[in-house]
C-alpha cells in the first residue's frame, strides 16, 4: 500500500513540475510555487511543507490529506484519484472510431466556420483547445493539418497564429510542408521556409538550412508584409550566415534599416514586438549578444497593449532572451533581476519546452549545480531534438567589465 501511495505522489509531483514549467529543486523554486498556488487556488501551502514534499528537506510524515488536495487543485484535478485515472486511461490504447469523428467534425468547423476578423477570440480559442486535445493523439495530426491547410482559416489561424516551436521538429514541421504547398504568395512562403530553416539549424541539419534559405532568397521582402514575417526574413539570414561562418553585419545593418521602416509605416503591428522578438531570439542563439540588445532593448518601449487573444507568455520568452543577452555582455546584475522575474508558469503552451531549456541554460549562472536540473535539460533536448541549444548551455562565462554603454550602441 506504501508503494502505491509512493508511486501516486510521484505522478502528483511529476505533474506539479509540468504545472509549474521546471523542477522544484531549491528553496527558491518552493517560495514561488508557494505564491502561485495560492494565486491560481486561493488555499496556502507553506514554502516549508513544499521543501518537505519534494524532498529537500527531511519529512518525518507524509503530507495531509488536505495539502495533497490543495496540490491536485492547482494541478486542475479535482481529486488525487481523478489524477491517477485520467493520466492512466491516457497511457491506454484508445477507441479510434469517435477520435477520427470528431477530428472529421473539427476539420468541416475549420472549412465552413466563417471568421471576419484577422483576430477572433472565439475562434482563436476553438484553434488552441484543438491543438491542445489533438496533442494527446498525434496519430491524427497528419490528416488534420494536411486537410485544413486548404482552407483559409487554417492557414491564417492554426499556422499563422498558432506558431508551435516545441513541436517543430515533428507534426508541426509535417504541417508547414503542406502550407507551403497550398499558400503560395510570397509571404507565405517566406513565413513557411524562415520556420524549417529555425527547425534546421535547431535540430543541426545544415543541409536542409541551406535548402530552405535558397528558397528564402527566391522572394523579395515588400513593406506590406507583417512585421514577423520580415522578422522571421533576417533571422533565417542570420542562422544560415552562422552556419556558413558568415559576417552578419551587412544582415544586420539591414535588419535594422527594415525595422525602422516598421516603426513608422505599421503602427497598427505595434501590439507586440514581432520583429524583435524573433530576429532577437536568431542573434541570441547565434551569440550575437550586443546585437541582440538592439532589438530586445527597444522591446520596453512598447505600450503592451495586445489584443485579446495575444498570450502574455511571449513577454517570459523576451525576459529570457534579453536576461541571458545581458549576461553574456557583463550586466550580470541586471541579468539576475531580469531572470528572477521570469514566470515559468506563464510559458506559452506551444513553446513551453523551449523556453523551458532557456530557463535552465540561464539558471546554470545563477543557481548551484544540480542533477535533476542537468537531466531535465537532456530530456527537453532529446523531446524536442534541439541539439544546437546545448553549444549555449555549454559556452563560456560572460565577459565581466563590459560597460553597460557598448551594450547599448547601434552596431
């Protein structure tokens, strides 16, 4: 019975972590965690109790039948018991024949519901809690998007909107190809082939990146173009520059010239910081890291006045680009500030493993050895196959004594 009871507490801190978007494994972790189960339950556990359930610290009891509740809650289970049986019946096989109807009845919603607005929240949310159930069947993703690729409110919403990095070197990835062959304008295509060649230099594969920019530098950026497809244009041109040894400054004094170009011809883009968050992120994971404070820096500017059904989690994901940037360049205090603000709860739910590996390629500078932090990293990096990450999980110290003033130069 013990080793039932065991084994039920592991799956329960097991899904606490997923929850809570990394491992609990230090004091600090535990007072965060304990802030946001109060936030999201309104009951309190103790930072203490926390450190005894995890193991921290040495329990001399097991925990309460009443903290153990408070803990499925916050998980979003009703009962330690609903727990157990929704992931077991997840582990077994399942019934196809309503799982292939209803994803049928999913495609004929995406071909026939009419959506007039570039934003919907209503039919945003449809696309996220479809994304969300059909990640527990991948065995149908292949039928579903190479279906609503066709139509036009899976291109403009489930491939546009609904960017899923953590999955781009598998179903996601499957689903651009068929994009591209159905939307053919050449924002389509840039957009299409900028994301295979993010997979590309992610995953190593210098062959299919050359492949991709190839077809990149088939189309000509036009001023019409949305931000985060110009954006997405530079950042291909940066991974492949990267790859190939290539300078990047005539890149990036481009970049640059296109950016303030969009700063004045696109005020009604300027919700969120498209192109600076993805040719942001292309200068981070190529160690570019003076560069990439030009466009991360401009980043507080903005209003933060995002439509409704804008994810404030891309605003963690910036956190963490510009945290590990500013490290890299010397600013480590400003770095740590930055890195302890983040909220790893807030992750977007289509780039959580991502920046769930950034999170703990930061916190290696900040926080004191540890196995179970080591081991997560490998086992995000085998999920997702971005094995490129781990060159900036392994690079050197920052460089102390920079001067905060050279960061902030236009290079």
């Amino acid at each position: 019975m013990n080793k039932l009871h065991d084994n039920s507490l592991n799956l329960l801190k097991h899904e606490i972590e997923r929850v809570f978007g990394r491992p609990v494994i230090s004091y600090r972790e535990c007072l965060l965690l304990s802030e946001e189960i109060y936030e999201k339950t309104s009951f309190k556990i103790s930072h203490n109790t926390l450190r005894r359930f995890f193991g921290l610290v040495k329990a001399e009891y097991r925990p309460s039948s009443s903290t153990i509740d408070i803990l499925t809650k916050y998980c979003g289970f009703k009962s330690l018991d609903e727990l157990i049986r929704k992931r077991a019946a997840a582990a077994q096989e399942y019934d196809r024949r309503p799982v292939q109807d209803f994803v049928n009845f999913i495609i004929k919603v995406f071909k026939h519901t009419p959506v007039k607005q570039l934003h919907d929240p209503t039919f945003s949310e449809l696309v996220k809690y479809t994304i969300m159930f059909l990640q527990d069947y991948p065995a149908y993703m292949a039928d579903f998007q190479k279906e609503i690729a066709k139509t036009k409110n899976g291109q403009d919403y489930y491939f546009e909107q609904f960017v899923n990095i953590d999955w781009l070197n598998s179903y996601f990835a499957e689903g651009i190809h068929h994009y591209l062959r159905e939307k053919k304008n050449d924002s389509a295509q840039i957009y299409g082939h900028a994301l295979l060649c993010i997979r590309a230099w992610l995953t190593d594969r210098p062959g299919d990146l050359k492949l991709h920019f190839e077809e990149i530098t088939r189309y000509t950026l036009s001023p019409g173009m949305h931000p985060f497809i110009q954006g997405l244009y530079y950042a291909a041109l940066i991974l492949y520059a990267d790859e190939v040894g290539m300078n990047i400054s005539k890149i990036f004094w481009d970049a640059q010239q296109t950016h303030a170009s969009i700063s004045f011809l696109h005020e009604e883009f300027k919700c969120f910081p498209w192109f600076e968050y993805i040719c942001g992120m292309a200068l981070v994971l190529t160690q570019h890291f003076i560069e990439s404070l030009y466009f991360l820096d401009i980043v507080e500017d903005y209003d933060n006045k995002q439509p409704d059904v804008f994810d404030k989690g891309f605003y963690e994901t910036l956190l963490l680009l510009k945290s590990f940037a500013l490290l890299k360049t010397g600013d480590c205090e400003e770095a740590k500030r930055l890195y302890q603000s983040v909220r790893t709860s807030q992750f977007y739910f289509l780039s959580k493993k991502f920046d769930t590996i950034f999170f703990l390629i930061v916190g290696k500078y900040f926080q004191k050895p540890n196995l179970r932090a080591e081991e997560q990293l490998e086992r995000l990096l085998e999920e997702t196959g971005f094995v490129k990450l781990r060159q900036l999980y392994e690079s050197g110290k920052p460089t102390i004594g920079m001067l905060n003033s050279v960061v902030h130069k236009v290079i």
